[in-house]
C-alpha cells in the first residue's frame, strides 16, 4: 500500500521522504489555510520534495471555472493530480482531464455508488473518507471493502485512496482490505511505529550491552 501524507508542512513532508516513507502528498484547502501560506506557492514547493502524486483540490464548483483551475494547478508541475469534487460538474471535469492524460482525485466520497461513477469517470483515485464516515454512524472501513469488491468485479483502475485516516488502525485494515494508497497526517504515520514491546525491548538490549562495557568503534 502506498503512503501519502495528508498536509501542507513541508518540512513535516521532507521529514517522511528522508525516512523513505512517502510516495506522494494530499492537500486541501483547509491545510494551505492552516500553513499561512501562498498555495500555488506551496503546492509548488511539494511538489519538488514528492516524487510521486501531489493532489491539488480545485475551489470552483462549475464544470468550466473546474478546468481553467485545473489548467493552472497542471502548470506547476508534472507530478500534479487535480483533486475534483464527487459531484456531476466534478465528473464530468475528472473525464475531461484524464482523458488529456492528467491525474485526477475524486475526493469526499461516501458511499460505494459514488466510487463507482468515479471510476466510471476514468478518476486515477478516489478518496473515501473513513473518519468521517464513521463520525455520522456508519462504519468506514465496510466502505473500503465495499469499493475494493466493485472495483475487483470490473477490473477499474481507479485506486483506492483512503483518506480522513484518524489513528493507525485504520491503515492497518485498509492494507488488510486491499486498498491501494492511504492518506494520513504525518504523525499518524509516524505513531504506525510505536509498541511498547519494541519500546522494552531496546531498553533491555541497551541495560545488557552497558552492563558489558564494550564499545562500537
């Protein structure tokens, strides 16, 4: 499964990338918000750091204000997936775009109908929110499955990119499931190494080694 890191902080995704952790970014405009930034500015900057898809979302929510965005956010840089509403102008704009060979995130997807005219839609990811999903009842994760089951029956292509990722079990039962791509905040991703038998056990290899008085040099 690949790992992207759902922010705007550089630094906090140069982090990741040096630890070889990453395989591509997700922004919002809530997260450009929150790092006080220029966000073609700061799209830019990431997308230099990431190899893989950096996921810029468009704000209109009309078919043709969609790809005069889209127009712009492909200009930064090559690894750019447009990040488009679940909605029918958001569709119709996923079509366009992949058809002239862009990337495209179809995200705040709910249900797996909704998947399944992403996909139909020729969308490279879909984004199903997870925490959210489960926030109003519903469980998250069943979301996942369902999707992973359609898409296998037909072959899409789509990937499954879970995303509203709220604690590291969630990354674990998506890899479990079979989705291909997980978005979280960093610290999630870093909290995926955290276990307090790993935590005893280099405590008790370092009292033992000490107790040696032996160097490394």
């Amino acid at each position: 499964m690949k790992f992207f890191a759902d922010t705007a902080e550089v630094s906090e995704i140069r982090e990741l990338a040096d630890a070889g952790l990453l395989d591509g970014v997700t922004t919002n405009p809530s997260l450009i918000h929150k790092s006080g930034r220029n966000f073609l500015e700061v799209v830019g900057e990431i997308a230099g750091v990431v190899q893989g898809p950096v996921s810029a979302e468009v704000v209109a929510l009309d078919y043709d204000g969609m790809m005069r965005e889209a127009a712009v956010l492909r200009k930064i840089a090559d690894n750019i997936a447009i990040k488009v509403p679940l909605t029918p102008a958001g569709l119709k704009a996923c079509k366009a775009l992949t058809a002239n060979g862009a990337m495209v995130n179809v995200t705040l997807c709910f249900s797996a109908a909704q998947a399944l005219l992403a996909a139909k839609a020729g969308a490279t990811f879909i984004s199903p929110f997870v925490g959210r999903h489960d926030d109003v009842g519903f469980d998250g994760m069943q979301l996942i499955a369902d999707i992973r089951l359609i898409y296998d029956n037909y072959d899409f292509r789509t990937q499954i990119l879970v995303a509203s990722v709220r604690h590291p079990m969630h990354v674990v039962e998506a890899a479990r499931i079979g989705a291909d791509v997980m978005t979280a905040p960093p610290k999630i991703i870093w909290q995926l190494f955290k276990h307090p038998l790993t935590d005893a056990g280099i405590a008790s290899f370092l009292s033992d080694w000490e107790s040696t008085g032996q160097k490394i040099a």
